[in-house]
C-alpha cells in the first residue's frame, strides 16, 4: 500500500516537471509564464532561449522519474536518483533564485524521497536493485 502511494507521488512530481518544461519552454513570454515566474515581457523575451534550456531540463526529470515508475521494484535506485536530482536543485534554486522553489520543487521532492526509501527502502531491496 505504501509503495503505491509512494509512487503516485513520483507520478505526480514528475507531472508537475513536465507542467514545468511547458511553462519554460512555450508559455515563458505568455502572461501565464511570465506571472508563473514573475517577470516582465522584456525580461522574458531577452531571456526565452535560456528558459527553453531550463524546461528541458526538467522534462529528463521527468523523464527519470517516468523510468523509474516503468522499471517496477527495479527502478526503485533510478527513482531515488532523479529524486535527488530535483532535491538538489531544488534546494540550490532555493537558495540563489527565489524562495519558492524550495516549497514547489525542493519539498515535495523530500517528501516523496521519503516516501519511496519508507516504502521500498530496505538494505535487500537496495543490494537486489544494484545487482540487477
């Protein structure tokens, strides 16, 4: 029961990278992007090739974690990885860009971490998914 819902969240972190990579990639200079991200259309404009980059980005997380949920309790270790991929930059985004990544991005990636290692965590679970 746990590990379902453990990978439900996954689904739904991996929703909200893919909710992100539209936003970045095709709404950036759209009112909705720019009131997403709290920029100006100049801002937006001058800077749409990079948020472009940073929405492909997200869409390999979400990638990853999509992998992860198609491996079954074998991508038990890809799910932690691409997890910890967007704690991580969660937290550094966090930290040096605005405050809010860090409840959008960076928490829910902690709790759903938890989820997963609660769910699935064993030291065998861990040894039998690094053997395979």
């Amino acid at each position: 029961m746990l590990a379902t819902i453990a990978n439900v969240f996954v689904a739904l972190i991996a929703l909200l990278h893919v909710y992100i990579l539209v936003l970045e990639m095709f709404l950036w200079t759209t009112k909705r992007g720019r009131r997403a991200f709290g920029t100006t259309p100049e801002f937006a404009e001058a800077s749409k090739v990079l948020a472009a980059n940073q929405g492909l980005y997200n869409g390999f997380l979400a990638a990853g974690l999509a992998w992860g949920l198609w491996q079954g309790p074998n991508g038990y270790v890809t799910k932690l990885f691409f997890l910890g991929c967007i704690l991580v930059a969660g937290l550094y985004g966090g930290l040096t860009a605005s405050r809010k990544i860090l409840f959008i991005q960076a928490i829910p990636a902690a709790i759903t971490l938890a989820l997963v290692l609660t769910a699935e965590g064993t030291t065998a679970t861990v040894l039998r998914c690094i053997r395979l």
